[in-house]
C-alpha cells in the first residue's frame, strides 16, 4: 500500500534528503551494496517503506522493473538468478508486500537458487506500536531462508547486504531475506561511519574439490565399473560445471541421463545423451553416480536405486548426502570442480574402463529407442482435440540452439518433460521440487531481460498462467518479446486425475474445473500478440507467426482434457 499525501505531510520520519555528499541514506547504501555484487537490476512493486532504495538505484544505474504482484518480483529474482549465475534481488514493501513474495522465496528455497528479498518495515520508533503493514517478516522468512535479519541502524545497511548476500552462498545456494525498517532506510548518516564492501573482496570461493581421497575412490570405483550411469541435477548448472560434466561424461564414456536445470547439459543427439531409459538404465548399472540432486520424491526418495548398485552421491550441501538412502560414497564440494578432479584422476589409470562399456551403451540406446517408438504415434497424432504429446513434439521441433525454454504447469507440462529436449547447457527452466504453479511469466520476465539475445519459449498449463498472467504486461511495457504457448484443457487436469481414481468419475469436477478462457485475446488486449489453435498442423505455423511478431505472445492451444501424462499417472500421491 502507497501512503497517502495526508500521511506523508503529518509523517515525521519523511525528510527532504539533504544531498550533502558526506552523509549518505540507507536507501542510498542499499542501492551501493547491489552495485558491489554485480546486480544491475531489481524487480520490485512500489510501496512508501522502500522508495529510497528506488533513488539510490538511479544513482548506481540499477534498472528498476516494476511488477504487478510481489510474487512476480521474488519469481523474477530466482530465475534472474538461474539465468546467469549472478545472484537475483527483490525489494518490495512491508506487510502484504513481503508476505505476497512468501512463496517466491520459498521455491528459490527448494530449488537452490540465490536471490535477494529486500523488505519494508515500519520505523524502529514505531515498534510493536501497530504502525501501518507491520508484521513478524524475520520469524516468517527464518524457516525457508538461508539467512533473515533485521537492518539495526543505517550505518550497518551495506555491510549487512553484503552479509546476506554471502550466506546465499553457504553451502548450496539459497535465498537470504533483510527487513529494512523505514527510518533506518531514510536516515542519513556520514559516509566516515559506514562500511561499504568492495565488490569482489568480502566473498570467498565456494569451489570446493571435496576430499581428495573421496575423489581417487570414485574414480577407481568408475574405472572398475561396467555399467555405470550418472545423472547430473540441477546443481551442475547453479555450479556452472557444465564444461566440467560434458568432459567427465566422454572422457570415462558414460551414459548421461540429466534433470532439473542440468537438462541440456549435452544436447538431444549426443551419443552420452539418454532420457527415455532412465529407469531400465538404474536398474541395472553396477555404478549409479548422482551430481547435484536429492534423494527427494523425484528420486522416489532414493528407493529408485536398486540395492546391487554402486551409489555415489556428489552434493554442495553435505545434509543431502546419504539422505533417505544409504550411500557407498559421498563427495561434497563443488560438482564441476570434483568432476574435473576425478576426470583428472580417472584419465592416469590404464585404458579408464572407457572402451569396455560400448555393449552396455547400446543396451540403452536399443532401451532408448524402443521407448520411442512406442510414443511417437501420440506425438504426431492428428486428434482433435489436440493430444498434449503432439503439442509438446511441435514445441520440440520449433526450439533453436537460443531457445530458453520454461515450464510451468501440471499436466501439461508434465507430459513436455518427455518430449522437450533443450539443445544447449542452462535452457531448462522449471519451478523445481516446490512445484510452484505460475513461475512463467516471471522466469520469461527475468530470461529475456537478463539473456536479450535469447528467444524464450514458454509452456503454460491455463491454469498456472492465470496466476501471475497479468505481468504478461509487465512484458510488453518493457518490451520484452517471448513466445508464450498454454497448453488450455479449461481444467486443473493433474488434480482432476487424482479425483477421479479416488472418488469416481462422477466425482472427478469438483474444484478443478476453468473457464473456456480465451488467452490469446487476452494477450492483444495488453498490446502482445496472440493467436488460437484448436487443429495440430495449425501448431506451428502459429509458433513461427509469434516468433516473427516481436511481440510478448500467447498461443492458446486447445488439448484434449481427457488426455493425461504418465507423470501424472503415477504420482504416489494416487496410489
């Protein structure tokens, strides 16, 4: 909520500032602090406890987006954050400002992805006095942070940006939240009395190689092996060990399988590159190496993995090693850097177990191909309504070696985990293991804006987007083109599946049924493009029209509601 006029004339903390260049605002400090961590951007919804921060970052040159919702803010500043490497911030105001951006920060959370949320508070002199939005935002962003503190006097704001900032990187990374109360924030005191850290001096490296003994057994281990597989997450990517893994994968010749943010690690056609025969492939390797993601209900909780194999977990985090599954080794550090290290250690042993294994890769590639097969009728059906697998295959074909691609729904996109196969390393963008419904528009938000050069294509289920759908013109004010498709089946159809297998189809529309919600008008009424399809050889002439538009766009795809994924079919939360 913005003050009113009346309140900012009676309000004594307001200060004209006084531009004397021997002291400085907290806002001000703020702005400094951002700049020194390489932020050049903020994505933000106004409110009167942050507006100084908004002054100081025109000073610094800090691009202030303006958002429609706080949720969209702290969305944006994880995907800014997963897009390049660099940490992501968000500023918005207190009360209902930072409890709307509760659930960006808590998927950043699940996901390990580093962001900054900023937050308004009410005046120190006002405290536990009811001032306007006040609310406990420490004890609420302790549980699902990396680091929560209060701003104690105006002189400390940088450095404790700075703080925050480093416990991001603690460990696997993370979100940090600061509350800034607002006479702190507009205060100003001499710049004597503040310390303000200089980029690049107050962090450590956090490229760890683990234990070096670790690191020789895992490679004996992986020489010895005959069938081993890995599976790189998403911590590969967060890491930046793309080069690292890709080099591990061909120099010791093992079979790849990839999730999370890790897909894309090598491209679709590669010969290291496997997808479809995950399962066949766990069953029966004697050597199971997974870099960068939980044992979580993804991995079936680590019940997944048979007991004859070998299982070697790599994580940055040493409280996800061995969780839900007991190990035979563990290595925490870094991934790219123990890769490379056991590459290294790997490549001095005779023949490195490389050449035996062309039986084992052709076991999968055969498992690979058979699955195929099996699909592809649905992909290329002719079905109207349009099956979801063709709809996901013609996405497929339309992505470049550019294409950031984002998913955010249930079923929809559920069934385009299958199909859809990023063709470079960091193209990938999902919510992660929250499942956060409506992550697209402020991922394709943050993508195109940090990656302009990039086209963006994202797949929405109709209803994740109508959650944060209205920063669909946030877009278009900023002028950020993307291809936007929704997969529209007028259902939330994960749910209604599960409905239905427990109580009965007579049952199976309760709370879960959407309008007949025309998105692609929806688009053109905010100034983007838009187009309806509700034929599939219709697919992707309307793709290449939104590409060639330059426009924010939205095609509405009509899908078969009665069609579910495997993905869906299975959750155990059905059985």
């Amino acid at each position: 909520m913005v003050q009113t006029a009346t309140e900012a004339v009676v309000d004594p903390i307001l200060q004209e500032p006084s531009r004397d260049p021997e002291r400085i605002s907290g806002g001000h400090l703020v702005a400094k602090a951002l700049k020194a961590e390489g932020i050049d951007v903020i994505f933000t919804l106004c409110g009167g406890h942050i507006i100084d921060i908004y002054d100081g970052c025109v000073d610094e040159g800090i691009e202030v987006v303006d958002v429609r919702h706080e949720q969209v803010a702290a969305h944006a500043a994880d995907g800014y954050a997963r897009v390049t490497g660099k940490p992501g911030c968000a500023v918005v105001t207190a009360g209902p400002g930072t409890t709307d951006a509760v659930t960006g920060v808590a998927n950043a959370f699940r996901a390990e992805s580093p962001m900054l949320l900023i937050g308004g508070q009410g005046a120190l002199n006002q405290h536990k006095m009811g001032s306007l939005q006040d609310l406990p935002h420490v004890d609420m962003m302790t549980p699902i942070t990396k680091f929560a503190a209060t701003v104690p006097h105006t002189a400390r704001t940088a450095d404790m940006v700075s703080m925050a900032f480093r416990e991001c990187f603690n460990g696997a990374p993370g979100p940090s939240f600061l509350e800034i109360p607002r006479d702190v924030l507009d205060a100003e005191v001499p710049l004597a009395d503040v310390t303000i850290p200089q980029a690049g001096a107050y962090r450590a490296s956090t490229k760890s190689a683990g234990d070096p003994a670790a690191v020789e057994r895992l490679a004996d281990i992986l020489v010895r092996a005959e069938k081993p597989v890995v599976l790189f997450g998403t911590q590969v990517w967060t890491s930046r060990g793309t080069d690292a893994a890709i080099e591990f994968a061909r120099t010791l010749n093992i079979p790849v399988f990839m999730n999370g943010s890790a897909r894309g690690t090598l491209p679709p056609g590669d010969p290291h590159h496997f997808h479809l025969s995950r399962r066949y492939g766990f069953n029966n390797a004697d050597v199971i190496l997974i870099v960068g993601t939980p044992f979580d209900f993804r991995m079936g909780y680590g019940r997944r993995l048979p007991k004859t194999a070998t299982v070697v977990q790599v994580d940055m985090d040493y409280r996800t090693v061995g969780k839900n599954r007991d190990i035979d080794l563990g290595l925490v550090g870094d991934p790219g850097t123990i890769l490379a290290a056991v590459t290294q250690a790997a490549s001095g042993r005779l023949g490195n177990g490389a050449a035996k294994r062309q039986p084992w890769f052709a076991e999968l590639r055969a498992q690979e191909t058979a699955a195929y097969e099996k699909r592809l009728p649905r992909q290329l059906s002719d079905a109207s309504p349009i099956h979801p697998l063709r709809l996901a295959h013609e996405i497929n074909e339309f992505l470049t070696e550019d294409s950031i691609y984002i998913g955010d729904g249930g079923d929809i996109v559920t069934f385009s985990g299958g199909v859809v196969q990023p063709k470079s390393p960091g193209h990938w963008m999902d919510p992660g293991p929250l499942g956060t419904l409506g992550v697209g528009i402020p991922f394709a938000l943050a993508a195109k804006y940090a990656r302009p050069d990039k086209e963006v294509v994202g797949l929405f289920g109709d209803g994740a987007f109508s959650l944060t759908g209205w920063d669909f013109e946030t877009m278009v004010r900023f002028n950020l083109p993307f291809v936007g498709i929704i997969g529209n089946n007028s259902s939330m159809n994960q749910i209604r599946y599960g409905q239905i297998q427990k109580y009965g189809a007579a049952r199976g529309r309760v709370g879960n049924t959407l309008g007949d919600v025309p998105y692609d008008q929806f688009a053109k009424m905010l100034g983007g493009y838009g187009e309806e399809v509700r034929n599939p050889e219709d697919i992707a002439p309307a793709l290449r029209r939104a590409r060639e538009s330059g426009l924010p766009s939205l095609i509405n795809v009509w899908v078969d509601p009665d069609a579910y994924a495997p993905g869906t079919m299975n959750q155990t939360m059905y059985k």
